[in-house]
C-alpha cells in the first residue's frame, strides 16, 4: 500500500499478527512505537512495526511511503552463505 502524507500529517500503522515495514520513499518520516525510542526514516530507509505492535508516523515534511508485508524467509537471507571448495 502506498501513501502520501503531508507535512505534519500522521498516521496509525498496525503489525497485526504478522508485522509490517515501512519504508520511505522520499521526504522525512518520524516513527514511534512505544519502545521509549524515536525513528527518523528517510528516502530509502524502512522500518520494521513488528507483530502486534502499533506504529505512529509523522511525516516531517511531505514525504511518500510504502506499507508492506515483511519477507517471510528475511532471517534466512542475512545468514551467511557458506561454500566448500575441493583442495
């Protein structure tokens, strides 16, 4: 899902039981989720809402993002690969 929001504009971003991420597409994007941190996104960096967890964006200036389900296989991708080679 893709959204457009204007400067100072919020919104309320579930992970409902699976998670979610959130990713700039441009502009500035400030996220808080509860956690006692504060997240500045900007044009290419995302953002993890996990499972259950409720999200609050603002945008700091007019910026686009995308609302989208995490990889499944994400834990298995960040593993190194290892190869053998015959001596």
């Amino acid at each position: 899902m893709e959204c457009s929001l204007a400067q100072g504009e919020l919104i309320r971003v579930d992970g409902k039981k699976d998670g979610v991420i959130l990713y700039c597409t441009s502009g500035t994007i400030w996220v808080t989720c509860g956690d006692g941190r504060d997240y500045l996104l900007s044009a290419g960096n995302s953002f993890e809402i996990a499972a259950r967890q409720v999200a609050v964006a603002e945008a700091l200036q007019a910026a686009e993002c995308t609302l989208g389900a995490p990889l499944a296989c994400r834990d298995a991708l960040q593993k190194p690969i290892i190869r053998l080679a015959a001596c």
